[in-house]
C-alpha cells in the first residue's frame, strides 16, 4: 500500500504548519511542536476545518494515556519506572507550553491539558517522512498500526519520491491489526 505524501501535515506541504515552524525552530522537537500546534488550532474549529474526517477518528477520551488517569489510577502505577517517567515527560511539556504561550498570543486562551491532550494523542502520529530536508508528519492511515515485538506483519520505508510505503512480510487476515516492529 502506498500512502502519498499529498496525505501528509508538514511544514512543507502546509503554509499554516511552516509559519508555526518558523516560530519554534529554536525550540527541541520544533518539527513535532508544529504539526501539534496546527491540529491544536484546527481541533478547536471541530465540524469547520477540512481536517475534521481525521481529527474526528482520532481518539477523544483520555483513558489511552496515564497521564489523564485518576488519582486512584495512578496509585497502582507507583514504583513502577512509568510514573516517573510520565512525571519527567508532564514537567518537559508544561515548559514547552509556557514557551509557546509567550510566542504566540492565541495559545494564551488555551488551557494546559487541551494542549497535552492534543500533543499526546498526535505524538505517535507523527513520522519522519523526509530524511534528506528533516520533515516530519502527520500520516493518516499509517497512524492506525500498532508496534509488536512478536506479531509483525508489516514493514515499512519512506521512497525517494518522500511517499510512505506499508509491505506486508506475511498475510494479513481481514480485521487483523497491523504490527510493525519497532519505531522508525
């Protein structure tokens, strides 16, 4: 299956996406930060952006990450390494916020966990798609496989005309989730 890169959320293919790149270049994970702030935006105009097929597919309840567990929850995570882990990982996020809430006004109306939300359920979404210019994007469709360390099905690579290509490595029975390896 291909997947082409006219599919594809970047700073390249979006003007909106490069203005946000331009802004947060100084920033770590400046390639991420800006595809994050985009859907940020383009959530907020929910039935009214063109993106709302995808954004709409995306997950909206936040039980798939530890970090929007209860209290109670959380207990049963404790002297796991996650909970320091996601601890670490919160604290790296409230930084980067309050530096993008100083670059850009209209992010001074957004709250924090509107901006986490958004940020962690994009940031496995996002894949390098470009290697020779650095680009990173959102790719739907691709953003449906999971990573298994024993039930792989499929590979994947970028091709030099920068279109994402899935290969299945061994049949793939209708409604089987398809599993990569490991990150790329």
């Amino acid at each position: 299956m291909t997947i082409p890169k006219s599919f594809y959320s970047n700073r390249v293919l979006n003007s909106q996406i490069e203005e946000y790149f331009t802004q947060v270049t100084d920033m770590e994970d400046s390639e991420q930060i800006c595809i994050f702030l985009f859907y940020l935006f383009e959530f907020r105009k929910k039935e009214n952006t063109e993106h709302y097929d995808y954004i709409a597919f995306l997950p909206n309840d936040e039980t798939y990450s530890p970090v929007f567990y209860s209290d109670q929850n959380k207990e049963l995570l404790k002297g796991s390494i996650m909970i320091d882990y996601m601890n670490k990982n919160i604290r790296k996020i409230k930084n980067e916020f309050e530096l993008l809430r100083n670059k850009f006004v209209e992010l001074r109306e957004i709250e924090f966990k509107e901006y986490i939300k958004v940020r962690l359920t994009l940031g496995a979404r996002i894949f390098e798609t470009d290697k020779s210019n650095q680009v990173n994007s959102s790719v739907p469709i691709a953003d449906l496989f999971n990573f298994h360390h024993e039930k792989v099905n499929c590979c994947w690579k970028v091709d030099e005309n920068n279109n994402f290509l899935v290969q299945a490595i061994k049949d793939i029975k209708e409604d089987e989730e398809v599993f990569k390896l490991e990150f790329h």
